[in-house]
C-alpha cells in the first residue's frame, strides 16, 4: 500500500516541483468541478453527490494508491452502472453497492489481479467504452432539447422510444443554451489555450441564459438551482448545500420507495451483481489511465496498490455520501500536462472543489441543465472512441470484431453487468481459442531429429501448453497407434505447462498403454512436471515407462523396454 506517496517522498520533490503540482491541482480542479456534477445527475442523483465522491476519492487513493498521477473521481464509465441502481434502490442502495466494489477491489489488489487487468482485449474494452457514450448520449438529450418526458424508465429501446414521442415538445429556449454550450466545446480547443474549455463554455452558457432571462420576460431555462433543492437542521435551500460533506452510513439513507434501505443479507445478495460490475470496470479505468498516464510522464505505477487504493477510496466515499470512483483519463493527462507529478496534485484538485463548495454554491446553482448535458455529451463523444470503434472493425480478425460488437450491442441494449459477463466470458474462450491452436503434436516414425527408428519405435512430438484446452487435442494422437508399435516416445521438450486436465489425458493414455503391453518414454520434461505425473501414479513402478532428460537418452530406454528393436542407429 502507499506506493505512489512512498516513492514521492523518497524522491524528495523540490519547491519548483511542489509548485507545479498545486497548479496543476487547480487546473484539474477547475475541469473536476462540473464534470463530477454532471456525471452525478446523468446518474440518477443530486450533483453535490459528484462533489463528494470527487473530494473523498480524489485525498484517499491518491494517498493509498500505485500511481502518482491518477486523478480519481467519478467517471462516465459508471452511469449506465449507477442510474439502474438508484432507479430500484435509490441512493441508498447506490452507496452501499459502491461501498461492496470497495472490498472487491481490494481483494483483487491483495489477490495481485493488477497484472491480469490489464491485459483485457482491446476489442472488449472499445465495446464497452463506445457502448456508455451512446448511452449517456441519448439520456442527455432531453434535458439538452428541454423535452417534456415524466420519466425515462425501462430498458435503452423504451427510453430511445421514449423521447423520439417527445420531440414535438422541444423547448427552443433550452436547446438554444444547450446548442450554444456545444459549440463552444466543440470550438473552443481550436485557439490552442490552457484556460478549460469546460469551464468557458459552462461560464458561456450560464451567463447568455440569465442574460437573457433579464431583457426577456418568458425566456426561463432549467438550472441546477431550479431542479435540485436540500434540506438541512431543517433549512431548505436550493441547488447545492454550502457545507462540508457528513459522515453517514450508506444504509441510513433513503431508497426507491423514500424509506431507510437498511442492511440485510437479502439488500447485499442483490446488490452483489452490480457491485462486482462496478469493481471490473472500477478496475480496468483504473489501470488503463495508469498505463497511458505511464507513457505520459514516464513514470511506473504499481498495478496491485492501485486497485486497493481504489478500493479504500470507495469504501470511504459512500460513508461521505460519494459515488462509486475510479481514475479518470481525462482528468489524469490534463494533471500530467499541466505539470503534475506528484500525489499533491490531487488532493489539491479536491480541496479546490470543497472550497468551491464553500464559497461557490450558490454561484454553481445558475448552471443551467441544457449546459451540463451539452458537457455530457462531449464526453460521451470522447469516450466513445468511434474511429477506434470503426478502424477495429474494419482491419481487425473476425472474432475480434464479433466480441466488439457483442459487448457494445449488449451494453446499449441491456446493462453493464451483462455486457461485463459476457464480455469478459468470450474474451476468456478467445484466449482458449487462439492458445489451443499453439499447441501442436506431430507423429515420427521412420526419422526424428537425425535418429532412424525401427518400425516397432514412434516418437510423438508435442509443442506448446497442455492444459484443459488443449490436452484432448494435442494427445488424442497416440491413443491410436499401429499394432507392431511397443514403445512410444513422447518429446515435451516444448511443453510449458501442464494443468490438471492433461494429467488426467496422460492417465488415460498411459492405461490405454499398459492395457496395449505397449512401452512408454518421456523425454524433456521439466523436472517440476515430472513430480506432478509422478505424484498422479505415472511412475516406473506401475509398468513400463521411463523419464529422459534428452531424446538420445530416451532411445537408450526404449531399447530396453521388451519388444523394441535391440539397437538404434543415429545418422
């Protein structure tokens, strides 16, 4: 634990370089801000809660974690994860969810999983990421087009459905603020300067609608203020609370039906499948923004610390009311590029954003909503990759493509948790798939390797890892051998790795042999490999069989084995 804050101590970091990571903390703080909003309310909840997650995470991992640079906060990867969850539990059963995938990650940290994250399938990873834009995309559309729609229930199609029957109710004044944010996104990278395109084109968007609501009696747009209020020591206010984060059990807090959710068996049993979705993908952004925040700064994080780091960060943010956190690539080269290096970066980046909090509140709340949702769907366009989307599908294999266009079909069309399962699943079956065909068996029986062989002599040649996918194929040959044949020599030499299932098929083999009155040499095998055939009963013992370190000593055992020929010749 603590990789990243024990390597930046022990670096002893300069006042120069101190400097620049509290500027870089500032920037990233000012892109932080009304992202973790936005990602809050295209969550199902208020954007205060984005605040906090942005604040809690942000300290903790960077403190906890394997990476220096990360910058952790809530991501666009959760929404299509977290909006079913709060739709059936409400906030309640958010936090606690968010709290399990806490534990998990750091069971995957503890279990050195690091690694093994982080080489998913490039197709599934471009699957899942252009599948969330979509989505956040289309959800976004209503507050961006100010349509009037009671709610957005059930699956992506009744929802898609939903708002193409609501599009006669477009409200111009709504959709001239969101069009006008949008542009501004959109343009706004082309003059090439360091201020935020975020932060210009919330402050364009804002300005121009209560500009415009002052020379325009009628012109009114929705904004945070108007949609979100709070209630605190039974004081209401509108917009987001001016105080600092409290500590509460998750349980304590509402759920769907307005109630205490409550902890229970029953609650945690449910809520399992989305936690563990929430950790996979906590996980892979995780890493993934570690190995390209590496290539960026030239600096290695370590995989297995920054998952428990994540894990200890959403453990603690649901306690403070945040969501379910992992580290964001956007945020993360946008700390490197401003000359952040250091862990400092960002916790500075989450005091900015509870000083804001403190001091901003009441400023935040004249945000309007067609803005925060122009801001989503830029980062649902960025996120979806879609020439990497259109590029895989062009060159890549066949299977790579049908994987892509499975997990990003069932990410729009179903849900996260489905997509990850069965993503990850044939993803696995691939690897099966392709490692299968590595190994390869050959049978020789005149000639091998410069050796002449008798008739009644057969050497079978194996290459390449015998496990549950490829014992069957690779061994199924010597099963079926001439009737003048008495000895059998298998060359593993090539063998690098034998798994339970190829035992069991040397088994069988090997009884098939003695049942044959047919010899059996092993020649190659690694001594650790020898002990398992050993230990599984494939010994001399038992019949006729002998273990050789090289083929001309396995030669040497065949002839002595009775009914092999008295001598070999070698060429």
């Amino acid at each position: 634990m603590f990789y990243a804050l024990k390597k930046s101590i022990q670096s002893k970091p300069s006042a120069t370089e101190i400097q620049a990571n509290i500027l870089a903390g500032l920037t990233v703080g000012i892109i932080a801000l009304p992202l973790s909003m936005a990602l809050a309310i295209a969550s199902g909840v208020a954007p205060q809660h984005g605040l906090y997650t942005a604040i809690i995470a942000g300290i903790v991992t960077a403190l906890s974690g394997g990476s220096k640079v990360n910058i952790s906060g809530p991501t666009a990867a959760f929404v299509v994860v977290l909006l079913p969850i709060v739709q059936q539990y409400g906030i309640g059963g958010l936090l606690v969810s968010g709290m399990m995938a806490g534990f998990i990650l750091i069971a995957m940290g503890v279990g050195k999983f690091g690694k093994l994250i982080e080489v998913v399938p490039y197709p599934v990873t471009v699957g899942f990421t252009a599948g969330i834009g979509v989505v956040i995309a289309t959800f976004q559309i209503k507050d961006f087009l100010g349509l009037e729609i009671a709610s957005l229930d059930g699956h992506y199609l009744d929802k898609l459905s939903a708002i193409v029957l609501a599009l006669p109710t477009l409200n111009w004044q709504e959709a001239l603020i969101g069009i006008l944010t949008l542009t501004v996104l959109i343009v706004w990278p082309k003059f090439r300067t360091k201020v935020p395109g975020h932060l210009v084109a919330l402050l364009i968007g804002s300005v121009s609608a209560w500009l415009l609501s002052q020379f325009f009696v009628d012109f009114s747009v929705a904004t945070i203020g108007s949609r979100f209020s709070y209630q605190i020591d039974g004081i209401s206010g509108h917009g987001i609370p001016p105080t600092l984060p409290a500590f509460e059990w998750p349980w304590h807090l509402p759920g769907a039906d307005g109630e205490p959710i409550g902890l229970s068996f029953d609650l945690i049993r449910a809520l399992l499948p989305a936690a563990i979705t929430i950790a996979i993908l906590g996980s892979l952004e995780s890493l993934l923004c570690a190995v390209v925040a590496d290539g960026m700064s030239g600096k290695k994080h370590n995989p297995n610390d920054e998952l428990i780091g994540q894990g200890l960060g959403n453990i603690l943010s649901p306690l403070f009311g945040g969501l379910p956190a992992t580290a964001a690539i956007a945020r993360t080269a946008a700390n490197i590029k401003s000359g952040g290096s250091l862990p400092l970066a960002s916790v500075v980046h989450a005091l900015f954003i509870l000083a804001s909090i403190l001091l901003l509140a009441s400023v935040l709340a004249y945000i309007p909503m067609a803005s925060m949702a122009a801001l989503l769907l830029m980062v649902a366009w960025n996120m979806s990759e879609a020439r990497h989307f259109v590029r895989t599908v062009k060159i890549a294999p066949r299977d790579d493509v049908v994987i892509l266009l499975l997990c990003f079909s069932l990410t729009v069309l179903f849900d996260m948790t489905i997509a990850v399962a069965v993503g990850m699943g044939l993803a696995s079956m691939l690897f099966i798939k392709r490692s299968i065909s590595l190994t390869q068996a050959s049978s020789h029986e005149q000639e091998h390797e410069g050796f002449s062989l008798p008739d009644s002599i057969v050497v079978y040649d194996i290459n390449g890892p015998l496990f549950f996918g490829s014992a069957q194929k690779a061994l199924k040959t010597v099963s079926s051998v001439r009737p003048d044949v008495r000895v059998i020599i298998l060359d593993m030499k090539e063998v690098t790795m034998l798994d339970m299932s190829a035992i069991v098929a040397m088994e069988s083999i090997w009884e098939d042999l003695q049942k044959k009155n047919i010899g059996l040499v092993i020649t190659g095998l690694q001594p650790r490999m020898i002990l398992k055939l050993r230990r599984a009963g494939i010994r001399r013992k038992s019949g006729k069989i002998a273990f050789a370190r090289t083929l001309e000593d396995s030669f040497k055992a065949a002839q002595k084995m009775p009914g092999a020929m008295p001598e070999v010749d070698s060429q």
